[in-house]
C-alpha cells in the first residue's frame, strides 16, 4: 500500500481517526508521518521485548535503584538497578530477590502476580472447580478465625455442593 499523500513511497503508519461518528483512515510513509507530527521516531527493526519491558519497568512505579538500598540477587549477582537497565532477570531467583519490586507492576499488567496456568479441557472442568474449593476452604478458615460464623456456614454449604457436583469426597480436598 502507498502512502496516501506522497502515493511513492509504502505506507508504515496507518492513522484512524473517528470524528462525529465519521471515521476516516490514512495510510502514510515515514516521511510523511514525520512532517505532519504524527510520529517523532525512527524506524529501526532493532526493538525487542526487553526494551519494552523496560519501559515499563522504568515507569514510576518504580524508584530509581541508586536512590534505595540496592537489592543484590544472591544467586546471580544481579541488582536491581542491572534489572532496571536491561529489562530482564538474570535468573529464575531474581523474582524472589526482587518481588517487592515486581509485585505491583505484575499484578497491573496480568491481574495477579501468580501463575495459575490453564485448565486442561479433558478434565471437565474438575481441575478448575477442586481450585476453587481450595480457594473457598481458605476463605472459610478465616471466616471462622474472624468469628464471621454466617459466612462461614455459607462458604461451607457452598463448597459441599461443589464437591457433591463433581462427585468428591472431603478426603480429595
């Protein structure tokens, strides 16, 4: 596709704009792009994941490694500020070395800062309702440590109906 105002050169930025309920598309070269203002980049075919994450690692949700103790991953030897530099961990203990760090931006960009993973199809469905019993039982033990003992009878008539609908035992729990 051509650039729809010079039509020489392939277009690379594609602008929609909706206005008054009327949309209206242009299809523009880099050049282009650049002399009306709607990029101030060049194009490099060098990006990468890392420099993404990066970014984003560097947003205020962080502070600046220098100005706070400086967190060291034992096992690697990365610090937190190499981390913030590169926009990787260096090894698999670096999510625990600097979990305090990581825990908010995780739970902003995927909704949890754990991995629950997938549900195989096969199972039925067990598999995704034995999780959520466990995650009942909890809120059940702390419904009767805080001597919430209403709620506590409602999780627990709940969750015995899960387990009588996929045919489980208290045991398998």
């Amino acid at each position: 596709m051509l650039c729809s105002d010079c039509k020489k050169r392939p277009a690379c930025v594609h602008i929609t704009q909706i206005k008054n309920n009327k949309k209206t598309e242009k299809h523009l070269c880099e050049e282009c792009a650049k002399n009306i203002g709607a990029i101030n980049v060049s194009f490099d075919n060098q990006f990468q994941v890392q420099d993404f994450l990066k970014g984003m690692f560097n947003q205020e949700f962080f502070a600046d490694a220098q100005t706070t103790n400086e967190v060291i991953c034992q096992d690697c030897g990365m610090t937190y500020g190499d981390f913030n530099h590169k926009g990787k961990v260096g090894c698999s203990n670096c999510y625990i070395a600097f979990s305090e760090q990581l825990s908010p931006v995780l739970t902003r960009i995927h909704g949890a800062n754990r991995h629950t993973g997938k549900f195989p199809k096969r199972s039925g469905g067990a598999l995704k309702v034995k999780q959520e019993i466990k995650k009942m039982r909890q809120e059940l033990e702390q419904y009767v440590i805080n001597e919430e003992y209403e709620e506590a009878a409602l999780i627990r008539d709940k969750i015995r109906s899960l387990e009588k609908n996929i045919g489980m035992d208290n045991k398998e729990a």
